[in-house]
C-alpha cells in the first residue's frame, strides 16, 4: 500500500466522523478531524493494515460519562465499519484505555499521593487522545480471541484467570463466599454463602451496578476504605456467570477492600480488585465461557505439588452443583434481589 494512500485513507475516514459530531456534542465530547501534521508517515512495506477509522477527541470525557460516550461512538461508527462495532471490541482495539482505566483504582492513586473521593468526577479520556477503530482482519482476529477467552475461578486457591485459546493472560486474587448459612433480608431466607462451582457462561452485565445490603436492603453510596477513609462507591462493572444453567446470584465484581482477597470473606460472589474489575470486564464480554472449580491440588511454577485448605470442607465429599443441598433454594433467593446480587456488606 502506498503511505500517502494509507494517509488519504485516515484523513478520510476521520472527517467522515463529522456525522457523529451533533450527537457527540450534545453529550459534551467530541470528534476532530485529523490534520496532516497529526499522522506519521512510515515505509509501505512496515504498514500493518489500515485502521478503518481514526477518531481523535476535542474534549474530556470523565469516567461518568464514559460508557455513554462510546455508546454513542458505537452508534455512529456501526453503519460505516464493514464489521458489526461494540464497546468491547473498540476498547480491546485500544488497549491503553483498559490500562487507564485500571489506574483510577484508590488504591493506585494512593500510591501516588492522590486521594480520590469521587472516582467519577476523574478524566479518563482526554482531548486529543486518538481511537483507532481495527480494520476488517484485525476485528477478526480479536474476535476470535473473544470466543476463545475463558474465565477460570479456582475456590480454595482463591484465584481467577483470564485463558485464552489455552494460554493464561491475568491471574488475579480474589475472595469467596463464607462457610456458613445467613438469612438475607432481601431473600427472606437463610442461604448457603459458599461460591457455587460449575461450568457455564457470563449471562449479564451491568456498568451502572446498585449495591444493595441482602441484609438490610439499604443502598451503598459510599464505601470505608482499608485506610480508613470513606469515598462515594466507584463506577465500575460487574458481571454474571451461569452456572450449569443456574443463576446463583454470585456476581464476579470489584471490592473496595482489598484486604479480604485471599479469604473466603463474601456473601457468594467472587470479588476482585477494582484495577482487575476492568480487565476481567473488557476480556469477557457475555457469552464468555466460565469455569468455577474446587481444586484442592494445583502445582507451583517449579513444579511442585500443592495441597491448599480444604476451605469448605469439600474433600472426598464434593458433589455436582446441581446436588449439593440449597442450590436451587439459593437460585430461587436471588430472583428477589432487585440488583440479583448477594453480595456482602463490604464491597
């Protein structure tokens, strides 16, 4: 391909970004037609292909307006991609904006010295940043890579992992559910909190989570960090697996106490760290397989074994989730839950 094609190719495609420019403005952000002295010009033979389009923004975006903001990307984008556009594969075709995202977590801006009240009110997004929306092969190849994703949860080991066509890309921590039985107002039952196992699929997500007490029914607004100090609730996805086609209610979602990972601390749902919560989110969008497993022995990476505690006291007595006593009345416990959520009292 000749450069200077590849550079009429973009300077097209962005000011064919006009069409959006009404929408986008009405929602305060914006699209800018690239100018020549913002494309760099490079030999033919290293070009990759050819993005299909090239966005840059005239405005900042804070993570508030965040999800809105690609949805209207989304929007005015689809029609002129030969490829049907989503907000998972725009940002898995940008991946400095899940890295963004990560970094908003309080506990990496603490390191930082900057505490952050409102997650919400923080720019994500700034003018002049530039989204590259993949050309027909690259969408293909991530696509495929979409399909090919699996979330693995190992109970005891207190881990997650994102695997890819047989490759591991993230391991996390993460905490379980408790080893115990408590009635949940929002129920108006006692229920198992123990994390389910099985295998199955994310069903849903939410990028406007509502917490709420099962306990209590009260709405969290804001959370008490490990340091002590109190901040309003993140924006941040969550999401939920099926389970051998049950719905335990036990979401896969961040905690803003990191200090219970590694601990069988929740009400059933598998919590993570808010800077993983997005990562986990934009690597496994609905449809993505799910395994949720007790495995007492796993091996280290020199190739020892390992036994882990029998956290639930499973060994020789483990049974298929559809057997194990309280399953369904779990299933049908959570129906009742506004958010299907059981979660716990820390977030």
């Amino acid at each position: 391909m000749d450069a200077r094609l590849f550079i009429s190719m973009i300077m097209a495609a962005c000011l064919l970004a006009n069409s959006c420019r009404k929408n986008a403005e009405e929602k305060e952000v914006g699209l800018l037609p690239v100018s020549k002295d913002s494309v760099t010009t490079v030999e033919a033979d290293s070009l990759p292909e050819a993005p299909a389009r090239v966005l840059i923004l005239e405005r900042n975006v804070k993570i508030r307006d965040y999800f809105a903001f690609l949805d209207s990307i989304v929007a005015c984008e689809d029609t002129l991609v030969p490829y049907p556009l989503t907000e998972h594969l725009l940002v898995r075709a940008n991946p400095w904006i899940i890295d963004s995202l990560a970094n908003t977590d309080y506990y990496r801006m603490m390191e930082r010295d900057s505490f952050v009240y409102d997650q919400e009110s923080l720019v994500i997004l700034r003018r002049g940043d530039t989204l590259l929306l993949p050309g027909p092969e690259k969408a293909g190849e991530l696509l495929e890579r979409m399909a090919a994703t699996l979330v693995d949860v190992n109970i005891p080991e207190f881990r997650l992992r994102v695997i890819e066509a047989g490759d591991t890309l993230y391991t996390f921590p993460v905490r379980v559910g408790r080893n115990q039985r408590k009635y949940l107002a929002l129920a108006g039952t006692a229920v198992d909190l123990r994390t389910r196992p099985g295998k199955g699929k994310i069903v849903r997500a939410s990028r406007y989570p509502l917490f709420l007490d099962p306990s209590t029914g009260q709405r969290f607004t804001h959370t008490r960090r490990d340091d002590g100090r109190t901040t309003l609730m993140p924006l941040i996805p969550w999401i939920e697996p099926e389970l051998d086609g049950h719905r335990y209610g036990q979401l896969i979602h961040p905690t803003t106490n990191p200090k219970t990972l590694n601990k069988a601390y929740s009400n059933g749902c598998i919590g993570i760290k808010e800077a993983d919560a997005w990562y986990v989110y934009y690597y496994a969008p609905v449809g993505t397989s799910v395994h949720v497993h007790y495995n007492l022995t796993i091996w280290g990476e020199d190739g020892e074994k390992i036994t882990l505690k029998d956290i639930y006291n499973w060994k020789d007595k483990y049974k298929d989730p559809e057997e194990q006593e309280g399953g369904k009345a779990l299933e049908e416990a959570t129906r009742k839950i506004p958010t299907g959520c059981i979660c716990g009292e820390s977030r």
